[in-house]
C-alpha cells in the first residue's frame, strides 16, 4: 500500500527520494502511552515495501501530556539508512519492513 502524497514528507537519503509520514492521531494504545509512537516510509518514485519504524518516544498527541520527542529528518534518515544497510529494498514488492527502535521506552503511568 503506497502513502499517499498529502501528510507525507519527502526526504532524500544518499541521492534516493523517500516519502515519509507520521500519524497525525495517536493509535489508542499510543494514546495510553502503551506503545511507541510509529512512522511509515516508502520509496519516493516507485513505492514497494514500506518501512515501519518503531521509536522509542510516546507519539506527542498522548492523553496525558507525557514527554515525548519530535521526529526528526535526521532520525528517518538514520532510519532508513539503518534498514537499507540490513537489506530492506524499497522498491521491490512485498510486506511491510519493520524496524524497532523502541529499546529504553517506558509506559507512561500517570
């Protein structure tokens, strides 16, 4: 499934155009601080496999106004980098690629 252009950001990773995207809306158990926030990347032009990264921050829309960090350009590319250097093709078909970077995340009590 491709990400649609609007909400989506282009980035550009060793000469390769990329989209990435956010959820604008936490997920329910993002919302409880149960699980990380998530975001989504594809190749730019010719859209495979999608890359679904894990952080280890809560999503910033959470219920109870726990800290989180924002997504930064510099971690979807680290990201994407990471994924590529373990095999991830972005242009070939298939299911979704995930990479956990959710070490040190820790469920918000209020």
């Amino acid at each position: 499934m491709a990400l649609g252009r609007k909400g989506s950001r282009r980035i550009v990773v060793d000469g390769v155009t990329y989209r990435w995207r956010l959820r604008r809306r936490p997920t329910y158990d993002q919302a409880l601080c149960h699980k990380p926030c998530t975001y989504a990347v594809q190749h730019a032009d010719t859209p495979g496999t999608t890359l679904v990264i894990t952080t280890n921050q809560p999503h910033a829309g959470n219920w109870f106004g726990a800290p989180s960090a924002a997504v930064l350009p510099s971690d979807v590319s680290a990201a994407i980098t990471a994924a590529l250097a373990r095999g991830w093709q972005p242009t070939r078909p298939g299911s979704p690629v995930h990479l956990d970077q959710s070490d040190g995340f820790v469920r918000f009590r209020p």
